[in-house]
C-alpha cells in the first residue's frame, strides 16, 4: 500500500514539472511573437553587429562617425581656447532644457594658466617659498583649464576645496593654530623693543585706508569702507588674516585679497630686499647686535596665556585669531602634550596648507582678475606691503636716534607678519654684507610681532565695521 502511494506521488510530481515547463515555453514564444510583431530584431553577433540593438540602447543614436569627430573636437581644450566655453548653469526639471552662458574668453583662460606655470616657476627655478606657491600655481592652472570644470559648482573639487574651509574662516584658524605652535616668542620676550617694529610695520595697513579712498577717484573702480579694510590688511603679508578680515566684513572681495596676500607673502624675498637697500646705508647695514638673553620655559608659557587674557579685554574681536595663536603656542611650550604640538607644526598644518593654498589659487580665473576693481586690489595690497615695509625700517632707525646699544635697520623689514620668511629675508641680506652678521633670531621678534599686531589691526576693524 506504502509502495503505491510513493509511485503515485512520483507520477504527480512528474506531471507538474510537463506542465511548468510547458508554461514557460508558451510565455517565451508569446513574448518572442509580441516583439516580432512591434520590431523585428536581430541577435547580437558577429555577423549582425550593425543591425543589432543592445538592450537599454533603444533610444540612443547609432555612432556617426562624422559627428564623433566633430564632438571631439568641440570638446578639446584647444577648440575650447580658440572658440570659448560654454557652461551649464541651470537645468529646467519641466523643460528638460539647459541653459548656457558664456565663460571668460579662451585667451584670458590661457594668460591664467601661463602665470599658473610662471607662479610653479617661480617655487621651483627660484625657490620662492614652494611650500605656498606651487600648490597656489597648480590650484590656477587647473581651474582655468577649459571643460575640466574643478572650480565649478557644487561638484568641482577646488569649489568644494574653497567652500569648506577657504570661504569661511576655518581654515585660517587651523593655520594660525600651526603658526603658534611653530613660533618662538623667546627673542620677543628677551627684546620687548622689538614689538614697536611690528607696530610700525602697521603702518601699510593703516596707510592703504587713504590708498582706496585715492583709488576711487578713478572712473570704474569703487570701494566702501569695509572693503577697505579688507584690502588694507594685505598690508601685513598675512594670508589667512586677509582671508579672515575679508569673510567678516567684505565676502565678495575675499578671492581677490586672498589671492593677494598670498602672492605678496611668497614673494617677500623679491620685493623687500631692493627697498631695505634703498633705505638703509651700508654701514647700517654691518651692525652687529648683542646675543638675546636666556629666556625661561615659565616666560614662555606664561606668555601665550597673557596674551590672550589682554586681547580678551581689550579687543575681543581678535581673540579668535590670537586666541588660535594663544592655544598653538601654549601646546608647544607647555611640553606634556608632544604628540598634539608635532601634529600641529607637521601633519595638520602641511595640510591645511596645501587645501588652503589650492583653494586660493582656484580663485584666480579670468572673471575676478581681468577687471578694474581686482587690478585696484592687487596695486593698493603691493603699496600697502612696500609701506610696511618701509614703516619698520624707518621705525628701527628712528629707536637708533635714542638707543645707546644700536640695532641693525634690516631687521625692521621684518615687521610684517610673514613668518619666518620676512625675518630670513632679514638675516639673508645682513649676510651679503657681513657674512658673520646673523641677524636671524632678532628679526623673529619684529617677525612674531607683526603677526600679533596684524592679527590686533584686525580686530580693529571688525570692531569698527564689523556690525
């Protein structure tokens, strides 16, 4: 009985399996007769590859061999320099329509990227602070290449660059973070007079205020105030505070000074030597000055906490900047936190540097260089620079005129906030007249004082304007 009940469910399930596959025969020659009766269609072969369609294809144009060429073609970089760019700029969801505008000339596009390579040059043949320029010169030759798109919205990489961190002011407070802990305020603290020379330096920054007022004067070009303020602070050769002074009180100029700035604080050891030459005499030039005395680690950590506690209550405005400082320095002098201190002298700050840098020189394209207002810029940032200059120059021979023990003119050149660029110039051009003048440590106290005083004119201006 068992028996013929196995043998019968056998004969069932037998049945079952005729009659499914069956079915799926049947529904395979149904759909074969439905597509044969809308199309006929050939399977993909060797023989048939000119005929066939490839699924999902349907739609798409079969190749023209003449149109492949000729969309090559408007597509090469070459046809896009000869003939200009066109860019997306919108896209209608209801019309599947899209819009296009009209790029900067190719030729203003190539002129770019020509001084991208020249900027490259300059870091490599000559050695002007690579660190800055070559990612400065690489960030403008790729964002002036044509259809490359890296500096377009929302989804280039060097738009995605400036917005995260060069747009606003973190990136500058990481900088400034790095910048304390890699300065020595010991030859400030040891030659507290040397503080008068970062002061004087200011002088560029405050001068360049009467600058644009001159430069408006002049058909086509127009500042306000908080404009101003922003171009004036180019002054100091202190990048990321241009860029800090220009997100709070004039956004639309940032590109312009940042790009400044930077230009002006890599390129320190060509335009400050021929002035420190010009007003200095040669016998200036020889003197030597006394070893700094020994400063203590409490001084040193002492110091940055001071710091802060006076920009607190005098100018809460520059505390961000300063504070930044403040906190870089504190953790390298303190000494129980090394692992902190090494990340941010080397692994964060070689990396804040090369995005920020990147991202400064995508800013130079065509359409916010080629016009009135940014030329203006970039003439009143290299006066307000030379004036800085001059002004701690003029600054230490003036103290000569009072000081029994003279110090050497040169050092006042470092004034400015470039840091430790300005202070190497200084040491630099003592050499070439006196091979055993080092005036390297004097300098880095004018030098660390010139980053605190721009950082204090910065405050300045956004306490005034800033609301």
């Amino acid at each position: 009985m068992l028996g013929q009940t196995n043998k019968s469910n056998k004969q069932i399930t037998m049945a079952m399996c005729i009659i499914m596959a069956v079915a799926v025969v049947f529904s395979c020659m149904s759909n074969a007769f439905a597509q044969s009766s809308n199309s006929v269609r050939e399977t993909p072969s060797l023989r048939t590859m000119n005929t066939a369609i490839i699924k999902g294809s349907e739609n798409i144009k079969p190749i023209q061999p003449a149109e492949f060429l000729k969309s090559l073609w408007k597509n090469t970089g070459l046809n896009q320099i000869i003939n200009g760019e066109n860019k997306v700029e919108a896209e209608e969801e209801v019309e599947s329509a899209v819009h296009f505008a009209e790029s900067a000339p190719g030729w203003q596009k190539l002129i770019m990227i020509a001084v991208g390579f020249l900027i490259i040059y300059l870091a490599v043949g000559k050695g002007f602070e690579p660190l800055l320029l070559i990612p400065i010169g690489f960030g403008v030759v790729l964002v002036n290449i044509p259809g490359a798109g890296m500096g377009n919205a929302p989804d280039g990489m060097l738009h995605i660059i400036y917005k995260a961190g060069v747009g606003n002011e973190f990136f500058p407070m990481l900088i400034f973070m790095g910048i304390g802990a890699m300065t020595d305020f010991g030859p400030l603290i040891a030659n507290p007079k040397m503080a008068l020379l970062g002061g004087a330096a200011q002088l560029g920054v405050f001068a360049t205020l009467l600058g644009v007022a001159l430069m408006n004067l002049i058909p086509g070009v127009e500042y306000n105030m908080m404009q101003a303020c922003a171009i004036s602070i180019i002054g100091g050769a202190d990048g990321p505070t241009s860029i800090y002074v220009a997100a709070k009180l004039a956004p639309e100029m940032m590109a312009v000074t940042a790009v400044a700035a930077y230009s002006y604080m890599a390129l320190v050891p060509m335009i400050q030597p021929p002035l420190m030459k010009l007003l200095t005499t040669e016998k200036e030039r020889r003197i030597k000055m006394d070893q700094l005395r020994y400063v203590s680690k409490t001084e040193k950590v002492i110091f940055p906490i001071v710091l802060l506690c006076l920009t607190i209550l005098l100018l809460p405005p520059a505390a961000p900047l300063i504070g930044m400082l403040a906190f870089g320095n504190f953790i390298k002098q303190v000494g129980i936190v090394e692992r902190l201190s090494k990340t941010l002298e080397n692994e964060l700050m070689n990396i804040v540097s090369i995005l920020l840098s990147l991202g400064v020189g995508a800013q130079m394209t065509p359409e916010k260089i080629f016009n009135g207002s940014s030329v203006g810029v970039i003439a009143l940032g290299l006066l307000a620079f030379a004036i800085a200059t001059c002004g701690g120059l003029l600054m230490a021979k003036i103290m000569n005129i009072f000081l029994k023990k003279k110090i050497n003119p040169l050092i006042g050149s470092a004034g400015v906030s470039a840091v430790p660029m300005a202070a190497r110039v200084s040491n630099k051009v003592g050499l070439e007249f006196d091979p055993g003048n080092f005036l390297l440590m004097h300098a880095m106290g004018p030098n660390v004082s010139g980053v605190i005083g721009t950082a204090v004119a910065a405050g300045v201006f956004i306490a005034t304007y800033g609301h």
